[in-house]
C-alpha cells in the first residue's frame, strides 16, 4: 500500500450540474464505498428512443477489487435506476438500504434476471462498518418512506451526505427527520457535507406532505357524487396511504391502476407500510361491480408518461377505466420540468372525455419533497461542515447553495462546485480538484447501450431523412451495372434524381474503386458529393448512406427496394 493514497477523495461519477443519475463514490486508501447509483428518464428530443440513462461505470469497473458496498439513501429512480446495470458490468457488489428501497432494487433485479447480490435491510440508527468506512443511516423525511442521510465516518473524518430530504414536523407515518441526532454529529465534528440543493431557488420551508392528505380530503368529500381517480407517484406511499384512509373514512373502495402503482403498493403492504382494512382494496378487473360514487381509482401517469395508465385512460384506451363526466380526475404531482408538455396534452384529453380536471392550480394537491432555503441553513447550521460541496443539481442550484453557505460563513475556499467525473481530495487544511475520472452519460435502448453517435444518427434522421445509394456492381468487371436512389423523410423531384443518378456513375468512374478496389475510398466520395449537391440543391442535411451492391455476372438481379 502506498502511503500517498491513504487519503480521503470523493469522486462524482452523476448528480452533480444535473437531477438525475446520483452516484457518488467516496475512496480511502485501497477502499472505496459507493453511495447511490441512480438513472435519468431521457428527454425525446435530446436523446430519441432511449429508455434509460445510467452513469459511465469504467471508474468503479477499473476499481472493482477496491469496492466494498453501495449504500443506498433512499428508493428513487434517481438512486436506485442504475444498479441493475452496474451489478450486470461489475459483479456482486453488497447493497445497504431501507426496506422499501431493498424491495425495490430486488423486484428491479428479479426482473431483469440479475443475480441477487447481498441485499442488507438497515433501519434508522443502524451504523453499518463497509471496509474502512463505518456508515451510520439517519432518518430523513423526503416524498418516499425510508431516506437517510448518511454520516460517513472514514480515517480521515466525516463525511455527511443528505440524501434527498425535506424537514417534515408532521410526517404522515409518523417518523420524523432525527435533527437532534444530526445535531449530534454535527456537534462531534463533521469534515465534508454534500447537500442536496433541488429546491434551492424557493424560499420558505416546504409544506408537511399532510397537508396534501387535507386538499384531497376536501376534494374527495366535495365530489360525493362522482367517482374519483387520482394520479400521483407510486413510490409516494404516504400519499397513497392517506388518500387509502380518506377512503376508508367516506366509504369508497380503492383500486390501483399501473403496473408500477400496483407493484409499489404490494410491497408496501407487504412490508407493513400501507395500512388498509380488508375489503378496502380491490383488483381494477373488479370496478365495475362497484357504484361509481363508492370507488377511488389511484393511477400512474402524474406526469403523461406515454405507456401509463391515466394516459391510456385520457386517450380512450384503457380496459377498465372509460373516462366520462361522472369522472373528478385530480393530479396529486408537479410536471417534472420537461413534461410539461405531456401534462397538459393529458389534461386537455381528459377535459374532452367530460371528465372534470383538478390539477396544479389547486392548493397543496402536491408538496414537493425537497427542502426550501430555511430547511437548507437549518442543516447547514446543525451539520456545521468544515468543507461543502452542493449536490443533486444542476448547476444555477450548486451555485445558489454555494452562495447560501457563503452568506452562513463557510469560506469560499472550503466550498467545491463540481461537475460529473470531478475528483476532490480532502485534507486537513484543504479540499482540492484533482484529476478528472472518466465519467458521463450511458444512454440504454431495449436491452443494449448505445453510444452517443447512435443518437447523432436518430437525431439526423428524424430533422433530416436519410438518403440511400444503392451501386449494382459487377465485382470482376470493376463495371456499374445501375444506380438505385432511395429517399426517406424527404422528397426528391424526378429530375434531380436523375442527376444524383448520373453524379453517383461519373463518382464511380473517375474513382480508385476501378483499379484498387477501394470500397471505402469510394463510399466517402459519394457520401460527401452527393450531400454537398443536396445540401446545395434543397438546403437540407440527410444522412446519406452508399450501399455497394457487388455481384458476380450472372447473379445480376433488378434493382428492387
Ligand atoms: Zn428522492
Ligand atoms: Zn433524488
């Protein structure tokens, strides 16, 4: 071992000058523990057909005899998304969380045919020793039941980390975010805090998710008449939970429409999480035994995701729920920034159907469960940290938490901002950029990944179209039997075809192909020619492929598409 590296470094591998993908790498000397490996929901327009992003894991895959565990702060996508993928590339790697966020990785990886690596349950108050580092899980209160903080105690000092987290004094299962122990190991001196910093830009405290339970109450009861479907996470199960009991109260049934909202709910039952009585849930096969007025529906979709089930509903499609005016739909979430879009598309379709809409207007149909500026200084205050790096946002949060912690007297130079692939060292008397790790972006298709140049192609076809040469050629004669021209995505006029056609035989003629046989040089040949004529022609940019067709005479087949 070499002494040189016995020294604490954080390297930022996702999550940081973004939301999404949190994963964060903390390494002492020949030890490294992973906090969070989270996934993005891509945008269409930025990255077409891509089902999943997941950070680049050649960091940890490079270092996997050093890692000792993943620690787990809570069961988002945003922390969870990833770990199917990494334990595929990487191997059996332990992973510490929460029941649900267990639950939730287990059912990921039964899924996708992983297999199981050891999956350790911790609680709140559990300290956990992983390698070098002795990791101690705090109770925080965040929009999914079991988030932790983290204090991470190392050789070289503490290193507290967040987690996602809202300052709830009124929780709805009752457990509160242990501020007096944060207090604590604020008190017994904490090296390096990471916050988290989503909310950053709002000011005030975040609003008690109860609050939440009390509009849809007032919403619930005001609509006696009617049948209710209300739309929200799933991972929410503390709104699922109070919307059950509202229920309950006025004596409606629940059913659960999603996959991901009936698949949540059986763990969190299972796991003694989501009280009900016995008759209280039914199976949405089953509403149409139900009066209309005596059923609440709670869906997916909050946020107009294309295959989910309020979508299906809004669109006319789905078996079991026909959307009609004896119908209040109410949208217990914000749009996610980048789906408006979608939301609002969905709430035009439902108002179509008669459906009455009750969604973001309203007061308190949804609280977030991120902290505002107040929760953010009461943390800071009580962590105290002699060094700070903002995280879980992009980069106006980071800079905004930064400037929130300058204005509580952390110096400038005790604060980082970073980026994705960003490496500190943590010293006693400083904390350093050091070299970069290679990091990024890891776009997932189907059952594949795909590299950004697969994108580059997706996003040209789908502005520009595609143009394909077809060559027949006979291969011992080095002659052009005929030229074929297909256009996709964009439409040509018979006589510029024309002149592409004999443009691509003069290419062939003057070419290197004729005496060398050089199929690449001529290929590029076309491709430049052929779009430099088009790019003049009609001021467009297709993706121009040349396809040489090389036969033996007598194979000679006609030209067909
Ligand atoms: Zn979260
Ligand atoms: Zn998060």
């Amino acid at each position: 071992m070499i002494k040189k590296n016995k020294q604490l470094e954080v390297a930022f591998l996702g999550g940081v000058g973004e939301i999404g993908k949190n994963m964060t790498a903390i390494c002492y000397a020949n030890d490294i523990l992973i906090v969070d490996c989270g996934s993005t929901f891509p945008s269409m327009d930025d990255t077409p057909g891509i089902d999943l992003i997941i950070p680049d894991f050649t960091f940890i895959k490079d270092n996997i005899d050093k890692v000792k565990g993943i620690v787990i702060t809570h069961g988002h996508e945003d922390h969870i998304g990833g770990i199917p993928y990494l334990l595929a590339e990487c191997g059996n790697i332990p992973v510490f969380g929460s029941s649900l966020a267990i639950a939730l990785i287990k059912h990921k990886l039964t899924e996708k045919k992983i297999n199981m690596p050891k999956l350790n349950v911790v609680k709140g108050g559990d300290k956990k020793n992983i390698g070098v580092f002795s990791v101690e899980f705090v109770n925080v209160t965040h929009s999914i039941l079991g988030a932790f903080a983290l204090a991470i105690t190392t050789p070289a000092g503490v290193v507290f980390h967040t987690g996602d987290y809202k300052i709830d004094y009124t929780p709805v299962d009752g457990e509160s975010i242990d501020l007096g122990r944060i207090a604590d190991i604020g008190k017994a001196g904490v090296t390096l805090m990471l916050g988290e910093s989503t909310n950053i830009e709002k000011k005030g405290t975040t609003i008690s998710e109860k609050e939440v339970g009390i509009t849809l109450q007032r919403v619930i009861e005001s609509n006696a008449d009617k049948r209710i479907i209300i739309a929200t996470f799933a991972s929410n199960v503390n709104r699922v939970q109070q919307i059950v009991s509202i229920c309950e109260k006025v004596g409606r049934q629940v059913a659960f429409d999603g996959r991901s909202m009936v698949n949540i709910s059986e763990m969190a039952k299972k796991l003694g999480m989501l009280e009900c009585k016995e008759n209280t849930i039914i199976p949405i096969e089953e509403i149409k035994g139900v009066e209309p007025q005596k059923l609440c529906i709670i869906s997916t979709g909050s946020q107009g995701e294309p295959m989910s089930a309020l979508t299906r509903m809004a669109n006319g499609e789905d078996k079991e729920v026909v959307i009609g005016e004896n119908d209040v739909v109410a949208i217990s979430s914000q749009p996610i920034p980048g789906n408006e879009k979608a939301v609002y598309t969905l709430i035009n379709n439902l108002y179509r159907r008669g459906a009455k809409v009750l969604y973001g207007s309203l007061e308190q149909l949804h609280v977030s469960g991120h902290a505002c500026q107040d929760e953010l200084k009461l943390m800071l205050s009580l962590v105290r940290p002699k060094y700070f790096i903002p995280v879980h946002g992009e980069y106006r949060h980071l800079k905004k938490h930064e400037e929130l912690a300058l204005s509580m007297g952390i110096p400038k130079e005790n604060i980082r901002l970073v980026d994705i692939g960003n490496r500190v060292v943590v010293k006693k008397k400083s904390i350093q950029l050091v070299q970069s790790v290679e990091a990024g972006e890891v776009y997932v298709d189907g059952d594949s990944n795909v590299d950004s140049l697969v994108l580059r192609d997706r996003k040209q076809l789908s502005t520009d179209g595609v143009v394909i040469l077809l060559l027949n050629i006979d291969v011992e004669n080095r002659q052009l039997y005929s030229v074929d021209i297909l256009a996709r995505g964009m439409v040509f006029e018979e006589e510029f075809l024309e002149d592409l056609k004999k443009l691509a035989e003069d290419i062939f003629e003057t070419s290197s192909y004729k005496n060398e046989s050089d199929r690449g040089g001529l290929k590029n040949n076309l491709k430049r020619k052929i779009s430099r004529v088009i790019l003049n022609k009609l001021r467009q940019r297709p993706m121009v492929l040349p396809l040489l067709i090389e036969q033996v005479r007598g194979d000679k087949t006609e030209g067909e598409e």
